[in-house]
C-alpha cells in the first residue's frame, strides 16, 4: 500500500509543483521560476492536493521543499490574486487554505527542510518558517512588503516570526519592510545553515540522510513536544516530556537502539 501511495505521488501530474518520492524522502519543487514561483491557484491546488496525502503516507520520513531556478526560493502570491474583489468572509476562507498547508507541515510527525535561495519573502518566507530547517544559500535576501499595498503577513508572518526571532527584529521586517541577508538571519536564528548555491541541496539531502539514521517516533515525538511546548509553561512542558518518553520507552525502535549501541552497529529503526 504504501509503495502504491509513492506511485500515485510520483506519477501524479502538478501545474506549478514538482514532487518526487525517492528513498524515503520528498521533495516539493515550486516550479514557476518565471514568476519567482510566487503562489499561484495551481499551486495552492497541488499544496492541497498533498495536504491530504504526506501525513498518511508512513514511508516518507523527511520532506525537502525548495524553489525552481536561480532567482527565487518564492516571492510569495502574485500581486493579481489580492485585486480581485474580495468578500471578507471569502477570503478568510481562500486564506485558511494556504494556512492549513503551512500548519501541516509544522504539526507533520516527521522533518520538513526548507532549502531558500534567491528572494525568500512575503509568502515564501511564511513557507520556509513553517519548516523545522532553513538552509540558507549566500545571498539569500529575507523579507516582507505586503506593508507596500496596505496588508500584513498573514499566513505565519507576525505569529511565527516573532517567536522564531522575537518582537524587536520582526517589527523591523513586517513594519519597516526591513530585507535581511543570510549573515544577518543566521544571527537572528531565522534560519539554521548556510550553504553556498551550488552546493545547497546537496547541504539539504546530506541533513535529510542524517535524520533518516534516526528513530522516526522519536523525531516525531520532540517535534510535537517541542511546537507544543512554544505555546505553554515550562512546567506542562516537562510534563508533556514524561509522558512522551513514556510513549517511547515501550517502543520496539526503543530496545533496538538498545541492542545497536550494545553491538556496537548501526540501528535498524522500523518506526515501531
């Protein structure tokens, strides 16, 4: 079942995406690098489309998602989507559905790395930040302009920002409209790794190998814990933390990792 879920992934046919299932992992490829790969309906259609699909699939262990051509990792939606004549109850609709992509890929039980090149801004950069790595190559530049058509980051860009690099900063991109360089972000914790361009998604796979030698329900369990964790005291964090462990300590990937580190081998993790 599995493999056939891999085969409909691989073999199905997206307008503005590429998405291929090798050795376990995904790699989504926004694929409009005339545009910047700035969000388009076709492309939100293929988020959605695998929305329903990457959080059933228990083979794919860590998602890759990067941006087609030289320019631009993504430059956020195109500017025609927000002169059409919206409805207010409407576009809260339209908006939640870019938001539920972006909300599955943080609450997904496994890795999601972001590899940004070029210009990451405005939506883009809303993407990026719902991943749990952001490689960075040289040059990228990191920003918001929706301020220049009266609007505010709204999919992840206040409410996300702010906690990955705290009120200060982000006051300075979503207000003054502030870009930020690689050197800059790397500072602020925006992103976690820089890598020159042609060597970026190499840097990419090379993380995502590292994290496939892990034990998946581990990886997914600190990942809940860790995003749950952002929003509650510390005190029901450390209780969330024992009952996590507790989890794992029954767990067949458990007494492997045990018997491994006893032979001195590597561990085969089954994800059970």
């Amino acid at each position: 079942m599995i493999t056939e879920a891999n085969d409909v992934i691989n073999t199905h046919s997206f307008e503005a995406l590429k998405v291929v299932v090798e050795d376990q992992v995904m790699t989504i490829t926004l694929n409009r690098p005339d545009r910047l790969n700035a969000f388009s309906e076709e492309m939100k259609e293929g988020f959605r489309w695998l929305e329903r699909r990457i959080e059933a699939n228990g083979q794919v262990r860590v998602i890759i998602i990067n941006g087609e051509g030289e320019r631009a990792f993504c430059a956020g939606a195109d500017v025609g989507w927000f002169e059409q004549e919206w409805q207010t109850e409407r576009f809260r609709i339209e908006y939640r559905w870019i938001h539920d992509f972006f909300d599955t890929l943080e609450r997904i039980e496994i890795p999601v790395i972001a590899a940004v090149h070029g210009v990451c801004a405005c939506g883009g950069l809303e993407l990026a930040m719902a991943c749990d790595f952001r490689i960075a190559a040289e040059g990228t530049r990191f920003g918001f302009t929706e301020g220049n058509i009266n609007l505010i980051p709204g999919s992840g860009g206040c409410s996300r920002l702010v906690k990955l690099i705290g009120p200060g900063w982000a006051k300075e991109m979503v207000l003054a409209g502030e870009f930020i360089g690689t050197e800059r972000a790397m500072h602020l914790g925006l992103i976690t790794r820089v890598a020159p361009y042609d060597r970026l998604m190499d840097d990419a796979r090379a993380l995502a190998a590292t994290l496939l030698k892990k034990a998946p329900l581990a990886l997914g369990m600190a990942k809940i814990i860790m995003n749950t964790c952002d929003d509650i005291n510390s005190h029901s964090g450390r209780i969330l933390e024992r009952v996590g462990q507790s989890v794992l300590i029954q767990s067949d990937d458990h007494q492997e990792g045990l018997r491994a580190f006893r032979e001195k081998r590597a561990p085969n993790y089954q994800g059970r």
